[in-house]
C-alpha cells in the first residue's frame, strides 16, 4: 500500500477546526491530532473566528462545520480560502443533500462529510484534500455532476491538445501526480495543465471542470 498523502508544503498536514459544539469538536480534534502526520493547530466556533485563526495559523486544511453561530459556513468558503494561500476547505453537514454539495463546488470547497462518518473516515478525507484531491459522501457525487451539467457555460474552445488529453484524466478521478504520469510530464506541467483547464472552462475544481466539459461535449 502506497503511503498516505501529507502537505507537500509542511510535512504536516496543517487543519483548522471550525465547530461549535465541544463534545464534536474534542472528539473530532483528538482523533486528527492522534494521525500521523496532521495537526489541529487551532479550533474556531464561528466563521468570524475561523477568518481569523485562518490568517492567523496558515493551515492546509479547514474542517468547517456548516451551521455555525454566524451563519451557514459554504457562504464562507471563499472567505476562507482568500484568507490564507493554498488553504482548502471540508465542510461538515449533519444533512448532506446533492444541493448542499453543488453548492460547496461553486463555492471552491473541497469537499462535503456527513458528521456521522466514522473518524477515521475524516482522517482519510483530511489527507486527500490536504493532497489535492475532492472528497464528498457517498452518493453524492452524480447528483453535483446533474445540477453543474445542466448550467449553460461556454468553455473548451481554446483548450490545448495537451489540455484536452488532460480533460479525460481528470474525469478519470486521478491526482495531479498520476495525470503527470500517464502524460509522462514533471509534476509541475502536470499541474499547470490542470490549472489551465480549471481556468479556461471556469471551474472551480476539478469536479465542476469535468461536470462543464460534459456539458459542453468536451468528453466525447
């Protein structure tokens, strides 16, 4: 078994955890604070705390509640992610619903966990945002690809050969380091690459990039 991701920046899986109740936020802070490898370097209780510690501690990973004293925490993703270079946001929900995560994929999150998933599921998810990847709860998945499918874009027409042999990849669920192998390019290209597509069809992420190029036929 391959080893798990960690930040490529850190070596520490740096998280921010925003929750207002105690009992969640000490359970779930004990269990990431006891990974290998990861850190709950500070615990918010609202979303104005959570745009402060996020300046404040720099983390790779905000694991964000989404009812918070100050309102509904995907209105924060964007916040939060011009807060601090590089910082990626997992939202939790007691009620994940196909709307919800369209949402948190409009928003540039990463990611949407039921609160009911078992701890060690978080830690995974915590390690594959941290790694890049998008992370959402069973299910939900072809739900978000409907609702961004059928929004109207204009994209791909000044994809790059290389960007569009990128498309198929990414529909593929690989990470940005198995897309610079199958391409037999640096990790860095491969990246570039990525970015550029993100860029060019008006994605967010990855996921909405690919649910725009189904859209537009890009897939074939």
């Amino acid at each position: 078994m391959p080893p798990l991701p960690t930040s490529p920046v850190h070596g520490t899986i740096r998280v921010l955890l925003v929750e207002d109740h105690d009992m969640v936020a000490e359970a779930i802070g004990l269990a990431l604070d006891r990974a290998a490898g990861m850190e709950v370097v500070a615990r918010s209780r609202s979303i104005a705390s959570a745009l402060a510690d996020t300046r404040r501690c720099r983390p790779d990973v905000v694991v964000l509640d989404r009812r918070l004293p100050d309102g509904d925490g995907i209105t924060a993703i964007g916040r939060l992610e011009a807060a601090a270079d590089g910082v990626r946001v997992l939202v939790l929900t007691g009620d994940a619903t196909a709307a919800a995560a369209t949402q948190v994929v409009e928003a540039g999150g990463a990611g949407l966990l039921l609160k009911s998933a078992r701890l060690d599921e978080l830690e995974a998810a915590v390690r594959q945002v941290a790694a890049g990847e998008v992370v959402f709860a069973q299910g939900l998945l072809g739900g978000v690809l409907d609702r961004l499918t059928g929004r109207v874009r204009s994209a791909g027409a000044t994809l790059t050969p290389r960007e569009r042999e990128t498309l198929p990849l990414l529909a593929e669920g690989l990470s940005t380091a198995e897309i610079g192998e199958r391409l037999n390019v640096a990790h860095n290209t491969a990246r570039n690459h990525v970015q550029r597509v993100l860029e060019k069809l008006g994605a967010r992420s990855k996921l909405e990039a690919v649910a725009i190029a189904r859209r537009e036929g890009l897939l074939g």
